[in-house]
C-alpha cells in the first residue's frame, strides 16, 4: 500500500506532520507531531492495527496445540513465538527437553533472525537511505544488491526447512522436543550453504555502515537477556543496563503494561515509569563480547562503538548479527551428531514465563496450565509492545532537534527513526 503524508503549516514557526500509514513495517501504524519553535506540542505514535485477542482464545487449549497457535501471531517471527511459548509450556508443566533439542532450537531461532534481518534491512530500511519509496528502484539501479539479499535469504530459508520442514510456520518443533530429528548430511549441506553467504554478511555490514544514518543521541536504557557463555537466543538472565539482573521468572516483577486512548498496541514500562529499548541494539550493547570474532572484527570495521546510544544504528547491529548468526550455526551443526529420540513426558499442573530474543527484541510468554493440561491464562508481551513506549519518547527527544527543516524532511526522519526498530505492529496488538 502506498504511503500517504498530509503535511500541513498551522501558524509561523508551528509545523505539523501527519503521517496515517507508515509504509515498509509489518502491520499498521501512523504518527501525528506538531512542533512549534522547536517544541513537541502533540505528539501520537498510533498503531491502528486491529487487535486480535491471542491470549483469551488460547484459554481453554491444550497445552500441545498452543505453540503452533501463537506461531500464527507473526509470519516474519513464528519460530519466535512457537520456542517461547514451548519453553514456557514445558517450565510450567516440569519438562525437561535433552540437549540435542535446546541445540536444534536454537539454531531454528537463529536462522530465522537472521532472516527476519535479511529482509528489514534490504527491503524496509534501505531504501530510506537511498532515496527511494520501495526496493524496486533500488534493485533496477544496483541488481548485485538484490542478488546478495536474495543468496542470503535463500541460504537461512533452507536451514529454517532443514530443521523445521518449512522456512516458515515450521512443524517440526513440539512439545518437549520434535518430530523429526535432521540428519547430519543434511545439516552439513545447509552449513555449505552459510559459508558461501558469509563474504555476503559482511559485505551487508559495510553496505549498511556506507548508508547515511542520522546522527541522534537517546539516553536509552537497553534490555535484553544476557548470556553467560554464548551470545543470547533462547535462554539467559533478563538484563537492563540500568542494573536490573534477574531471572526471567522475574520478568513481571519489573514490567508492566498499559493501555492508552489512542492506540491498540499496549505501552510497557520497566519499574513501573521508564521505557526502554530491546532488540538488536539492546542485545549487542549488553552482549558484544560473546560475539564471534568475525563479528566483533567487522564491527570494529565500521567504528561501531558499544553502548551505542543512537536508535538508528539499530540498523547496523542487526547486520552484525547475521555475522554472528551464521557463525553460530555453522559451529553449532559442526558439533551435532543428531540421534533420534522421541518426546517423553508426564504433564503435571503449574505456570511459568518464558523469555527469549526474537529478531525485534524480548519476546515474553506465560502459561498456566491445569492438571489435565488445559491453558488457565496466557500472558503475552511481543518486542514493538515493549518498544512502544520508547519510540515515542524518542520521537519526542527527535522533534525539538529538525524543527528548523522542512516537514517532508521532517516526516522522513520520523518515518526512518520507527523503521530503525524493525515494528512488527501485528504482534504488538496479539
């Protein structure tokens, strides 16, 4: 759908921006701003996109459907939601899944980061960069650049099919385990397959760092799980660089959420006051050094500094990230031998939470479940409903510093800033 800007000049010096849908992100969503001598006098960060009630339909399943249920939240995002939703499934029922499993799902999360990535970068943001309301322009000018994004998601899709048996919605992960185990031949074929993208992942990190990112200053506290020997996906302590270190058990001990008038997606704040940044930028600013060294070298390539306080090179962390991705599950299948086992377990009433890094950011799911394994509650948090509340406060820091330029620029770096988290608006109105 096309972009639509109304952008209007009220009284002297009083600039108005209008914005009713925000074009490359996932779902819907629109900006209202008006600045006056450099001062934010209104401003709404609307996502107007229809709610859609996941957490009250799931009440009164079984717990064995729920993971494939909440995969259909997001399309970009559904091995996020699937292995969230299983690992708190299992923690609340007492099920212990073996290793081979925590492995195969770990680089079934990767691999699908890695392309939710792929795309945003390529597809999404670039083109704000470049001059251009779409890819298409960008492909007929540069074809190599296509050609690069389309050898890379081709490789991560078929990793993502190898383990999961599609690239998307995949089948294969279940309850305590899977259905299927990959062979190792398999596997080495898909590992061949990153290796010949991983000169393209870095060529990625250099044609994002070469794009004209704003300069901008944001005091943002960062969020995200923190790993202890390996770079967080599925597992880790929940960490803020404003000193918060728990288990993710105590996730609700610290956040909250609330419902404003004039958007469906719901505002979290930590501490009951502050917002707060996940994603990318949050996880490599609190987890740089478990980094691959390929990554850590292409990032000091490019200058990047940790903790980076600039929201747009969100962008960049996540280019670093597919580095360190493909990286990560090229040594991960290295080092597996699949067996087959078969899930084996005895279902027993409790709850719990579960927390892990979905391409956007943290991704929260709880479950209480009864004795016959039917869902009592679900409690859902995706990444854009806890960025929400961030992306309008650094809207509002953004406004008062381009006041003095035009409001098509204005709007522009409005648009880009947003962009820059990666918003997948659907998942933020579950």
């Amino acid at each position: 759908m096309a972009e639509k800007h109304r952008i209007t000049t009220g009284k002297p010096l009083e600039k108005q921006v209008k914005v009713d849908y925000l074009a490359r992100t996932e779902g819907e969503a629109g900006i209202h701003a008006l600045v006056s001598d450099s001062e934010v006098k209104e401003l709404k960060f609307n996502i107007w996109e229809p709610a859609r009630f996941f957490e009250g339909f799931l009440v009164g399943r079984m717990y064995y459907e729920v993971h494939d249920l909440v995969s259909r939240i997001c399309g970009i995002c559904p091995v996020s939601h699937s292995t969230t939703a299983l690992r708190a499934l299992e923690k609340a029922t007492g099920v212990e899944v073996s290793e081979q499993t925590k492995i195969l799902r770990r680089i079934l999360s990767r691999s699908q980061i890695a392309a939710s990535h792929i795309i945003h970068l390529y597809m999404l943001a670039a083109p704000d960069y470049l001059g251009h309301d779409s890819i298409i322009p960008v492909v007929q000018e540069n074809p190599d650049i296509f050609k690069r994004f389309y050898r890379m998601k081709t490789a991560v899709n078929n990793l993502t099919t190898v383990i999961g048996g599609r690239a998307l919605h995949t089948m294969t992960a279940i309850f305590g385990g899977f259905t299927r185990i990959p062979s190792r031949k398999n596997l080495l074929k898909a590992a061949d397959n990153l290796k010949e993208i991983k000169d393209d992942a870095l060529e990625t990190v250099r044609f994002i760092d070469s794009l004209p990112i704003p300069e901008f200053y944001s005091e943002n506290i960062y969020v995200s799980l923190k790993g202890e020997n390996a770079y967080p996906v599925n597992e880790g302590r929940l960490a803020s660089t404003s000193g918060i270190d728990v288990s993710e058990g105590e996730y609700r001990n610290h956040f909250t959420e609330r419902q404003l008038p004039y958007t469906n997606s719901k505002y979290s704040s930590l501490d009951g006051k502050d917002s707060f940044m996940v994603g990318a930028l949050a996880r490599i600013n609190q987890n740089f050094d478990l980094l691959s060294s390929d990554a850590k070298a292409i990032a000091a390539e490019t200058g990047f500094m940790v903790p980076s306080r600039n929201p747009y090179l969100n962008n960049l962390a996540q280019a670093i990230e597919i580095v360190d991705g493909i990286e990560d599950c090229i040594g991960l299948i290295d080092g597996l031998h699949p067996k087959e086992e078969k899930p084996s377990y005895t279902i027993k009433e409790g709850e719990a939470g579960a927390i892990t890094e979905a391409p956007r950011g943290l991704l929260y799911h709880f479950y209480r479940v009864s004795k016959n394994g039917v869902i009592e509650k679900a409690d859902i948090v995706t990444p854009t409903a806890h960025n929400a509340f961030n992306i309008e406060k650094d809207l509002n820091l953004l406004l008062p510093t381009i006041g003095h330029l035009d409001e098509e620029t204005i709007t522009m770096r409005c648009e880009e800033l947003i962009r820059a988290y990666d918003p997948c608006f659907s998942c933020s109105v579950h």
